[in-house]
C-alpha cells in the first residue's frame, strides 16, 4: 500500500499539469487555425476581387482614352491622356502587387533616363509641358514595375505601350506617324499586358 500510495503520489502532479498541457495545446491550435484561415480569406479575396477590378477598370479607363482621342482637340487629348494614366496606374498597382523580380527595378530605371530626357525636351516644344512630363514619367513607372513583375509577356507590352504614346508625343510637334502603326504597338501592348497578367495568374 505504501509503495501504492508513493507511486500514485508521483503521478498526481503528472496528471494534473496534463490538463493544462492539453488546453494550451488547443488554443494554439486554434490561434494557427484563425491565422491560416484569415490568410486564405484574404488571399481568395484579393484573387478574385481586387486583382480583376484592377485589370478591369484599367481596360476601361484605356478605352475611353481612345473615345476621347478620335476627336482631335486640345481639350479630347487631355482627358484621353488623364483616362490612359489612370489606366497605367491601374496596371502598375497589379504588378507591384506581383514583384517577382525587384532587382530588375533599379537598371530599368537607369536605363529610362534618356528617353525620359528626349521626352521632356519635347515636352518644351508643347503647348501642355506638364501633361507630357508627367505622363511620361508614368510610362517609366510603367515598364519598371512590369520588368519587376517577373513577367516577359508584361515587359514586352509596356514597351509597346511607350513606343505607341511616343509617336502620339511626336505628333503633336509635327504630324509624322499615321493612325494605323499607333493603333497597332497599342494593340499589340494591350495584347502582351493582358497575357501577361493571365500568366502571373497561373492561367497560361
């Protein structure tokens, strides 16, 4: 009986810390199971809400720049170029979203120097300096952030976009290029953008 009771002494303290053991065990558990949970919910929320809106509205916004560009006018040109900067800063907040090769970002910005430089001196020739200046830092912005997201459709597309836009820049100091070659590096850059987006989602 004596050893008995020694042995089931030895045990108490055992079994009683098991309980606790047990219960933070659990709510462990269950915070890792919460975390894992809210992850996924955010993950399935931004996959299937934010990231098509992006690509939707900049779609759109690059639409109506089109509309607004078929009339040839001081005031058309202005809110077709407000139209396709929102619909750039649409695609730049997706790939930045999307950075599977940020060290891409610093030669690319070194390399936008000059064509940066060439479009602000046209800029000079201009009646609207500002607007070209601007926008044409965001074509930069443009083909840094896809150059970063890793994809090569994406890259080869805002390329296209800045060759597009760039004879449309020097057709407003002298009539140069004719709509067919501008529309089609447009189509051509919405083409590869669009495809590029797809194989960031997995989707080709």
């Amino acid at each position: 009986r004596l050893m008995s009771l020694t042995h089931s002494d030895s045990r108490y303290p055992r079994g009683a810390g098991q309980p606790q053991g047990r219960r933070r065990a659990k709510k462990k558990l269950q915070k890792n199971s919460t975390k894992k949970s809210c992850k996924t919910q955010i993950t399935m929320q931004t996959e299937t809400g934010i990231f098509p809106l992006l690509v939707t509205a900049a779609l759109i916004a690059d639409t109506a720049g089109d509309a607004f560009l078929l009339s040839q006018n001081h005031r058309s040109f202005i809110a077709g170029s407000v139209s396709f900067s929102f619909g750039h800063i649409m695609y730049i907040t997706y790939m930045f979203m999307h950075l599977h090769a940020p060290y891409l970002m610093i030669p690319v910005f070194i390399l936008s120097f000059y064509p940066y430089y060439k479009a602000v001196g046209l800029a000079k020739k201009t009646s609207m300096k500002l607007l070209v200046c601007l926008y044409s830092g965001l074509l930069g912005i443009l083909v840094m952030a896809c150059c970063a997201s890793g994809s090569l459709l994406a890259s080869i597309g805002s390329v296209f976009f800045v060759l597009s836009d760039s004879m449309l820049g020097l057709n407003l100091v002298k009539q140069k290029y004719s709509p067919i070659p501008i529309m089609c590096t447009y189509i051509i850059a919405q083409l590869f953008i669009i495809s590029g987006i797809l194989s960031l989602q997995g989707a080709l």
